[in-house]
C-alpha cells in the first residue's frame, strides 16, 4: 500500500475528569473540608472509616504502651532496693576501687572545668558578687566553701564518725578561710582536699614495713608517717607539679589537721540522707598557701596525693590525685 493511501491513524490521548467541587475556594471549600453533605464525609473521612482507624490506633497504641510498660517492669525487677545501695559496687563497677580526690570551694559555674584559683594578695572586700558566690572575687571562694560547709552544721548520725570542721581543721575551719585579709594576716587560701564516695569502700592503709607500699612514698611522707602515733589513715601529700612550683611552695604549704591524715574510722560509706536517711560528714584535709613575695603573680602548680595500699596514681585520668593552680597578684 502506498504511502498517504491507507487510513489515517487514530489520535492518541486521554480525557481528565475533574472531581466534583474541585474548583470550591475559601470559605465553601472550608465549610465541605468540615462536612461534605454529598459524600457525607467529616474532615475527608466517612464515618465508618473514622471508626475503623480509630479501633486500629487504639488497639496498636494498647499493645504498644502494654510491652513498654512489661520491659520498665522487668528493668525495676533487677535493681537493688534503694537502702541497699547499686547492684555493682567496687570490683565490679566502673568506678572501682581507687577513689577520686577533689578539693574545694569550686570555681564558679561559669568556670566549673577550671581548677584555678585566681586571687587579689591584701585584699579585704567582704561583699559578694551575688547571693550564691558566683564572681571571681576572694569573698566568692569564701562564699562557696562556706556553703559547701553547710552539712557538718548536722551532726553525723550512727554508725557515721562526726567531722568538726572547726575542731579538726583549726584556721582553715573558721571564715573567711584565708581568703581575705584578717587583720595583719594576709591572704593565705585554705583549699580542701576530700575523697569521692564510692559505696562500701574501705581503705586499707600503708604498711611501712611493706617495699611495695613504700616505693609509691616521697621520702618527706614517709618521715611523717613514722613520727604519727596513729598510723591507721589514709595519707594526703601536697607538692608543686614542676620544679620550679615545688621551689615557691618549699616552707610554705600547711596542713590541716596537722597529720595530713583522713583516719580509716570515717569508711565505708553506706549511702547519705536521700538513700539511708543518715548524715554522712566526708572526711576533710585543708591546705593553706602561704604566698611570698617572690611568688605574688606567679602562677603555681599543685598536685595533691592520696596513699593507702593500692592506690593507683594516674595524672592522665586523675586516679588517686587532684591538680590545680593557684596564683596570687598583687592589683
């Protein structure tokens, strides 16, 4: 057949059927959104189909809410009563057997990850920057350790030993602890050195006819050591980090009390007020630093050491010690 003879082919395409009300707008297409008097629809559902789906979502939601519920109470089943403390303690935590060591007052909130102490030498300003202590002035760092305080105003209760802060830590357990000029005295920080709580830890001390327990000792600690009549005690070392920290502070840190001493009679710890019901006083040594005039606007090292049998120092992860800085300006 040639070409242009035959018949000519049909034209492809298709025919689109608009749905009824497509071309509603405002207020009328609103109003049939609402309720649709031909389809009977409320909000683009019938009826029936707003039963179905809300059966559905009911009986999912149910079973879905039931097996949560079944897990959390599994999850309770294996938790200790809470009188009885975690269900993993010492060996089998995380946290050990070798105590972190703090110290306090702490920076500001601002500067919770600083452990500097930043101070004015001769200054005798009383007023705080705010109710809490929370500026960067000498009164501040009074402020925050009296606040930290606050618990030994409780006594201790049984079977915890009681902590008298002022008895125990004479000249740093009074205020302004050093912080502010006190008459001819002039500005000497107390810093406070505590352990961190780790539930039913007891401390076993230093055996000074041990070599392994001596070989972790300064020779200085040691002397000390063998000059206590109390040798039941977990012993806490001060020093300058560097050589030349450890030249300012040569003569010129003391210790309170005076034995540098945590006695083994305030472990273990078997939980607080929250927990037990009884209060718990953390043992306490304070450090003064007695700045000279070669050291006013230097800023010194400090590294303080724990020593019990066992301990593990580790500068890397604060195992066993605490360090921070302290520098004294004159303006």
């Amino acid at each position: 057949m040639g070409k242009g003879t035959g018949p000519a082919p049909e034209n492809l395409g298709g025919t689109a059927i608009k749905p009824v009300g497509w071309d509603r707008t405002g207020l009328e297409a609103f109003k049939y959104l609402l309720y649709n008097p031909e389809t009977g629809e409320v909000l683009t559902r019938t009826p029936l189909s707003w039963l179905k789906i809300t059966v559905f979502y009911t009986i999912y939601y149910s079973f879905l809410a039931a097996f949560w519920l079944g897990c959390l109470n599994i999850f309770f089943l294996t938790l200790p009563e809470i009188q009885e403390g975690p269900k993993w303690t010492q060996g089998a935590s995380i946290i050990g057997v070798n105590p972190g060591v703090g110290l306090r007052p702490l920076n500001t909130d601002e500067l919770i990850d600083s452990q500097m102490f930043i101070l004015k030498h001769g200054d005798t300003n009383n007023v705080t920057s705010d109710d809490e202590g929370q500026g960067n002035l000498n009164i501040d760092y009074a402020a925050r350790l009296q606040k930290f305080l606050k618990v030994y105003d409780t006594k201790a209760t049984e079977p915890y030993k009681n902590f008298d802060v002022e008895t125990e830590l004479g000249g740093c357990g009074k205020w302004p602890f050093g912080y502010i000029m006190d008459g001819d005295t002039q500005v000497e920080p107390c810093i406070f050195v505590k352990f961190n709580k780790i539930w039913d830890w007891e401390p076993t001390v230093i055996d000074i006819a041990n070599e392994e327990d001596l070989a972790n000792l300064p020779t200085e600690l040691q002397t000390h050591i063998n000059d206590q009549d109390d040798k039941e005690n977990v012993w806490v070392n001060c020093a300058g980090r560097y050589p030349a920290d450890q030249e300012a502070l040569k003569g010129q840190i003391e210790y309170f009390p005076k034995s540098r001493a945590i006695p083994k009679g305030y472990f273990p710890y078997t939980g607080g007020l929250a927990v037990s019901g009884k209060n718990y006083h953390s043992p306490l040594v304070a450090i003064k630093i007695k700045p000279t005039p070669a050291t006013i606007g230097q800023l010194v090292h400090v590294e303080c050491r724990a020593y019990f049998h066992g301990v593990k120092h580790d500068t890397k992860h604060k195992l066993g010690l605490v360090q921070f800085e302290v520098m004294i300006t004159d303006h």
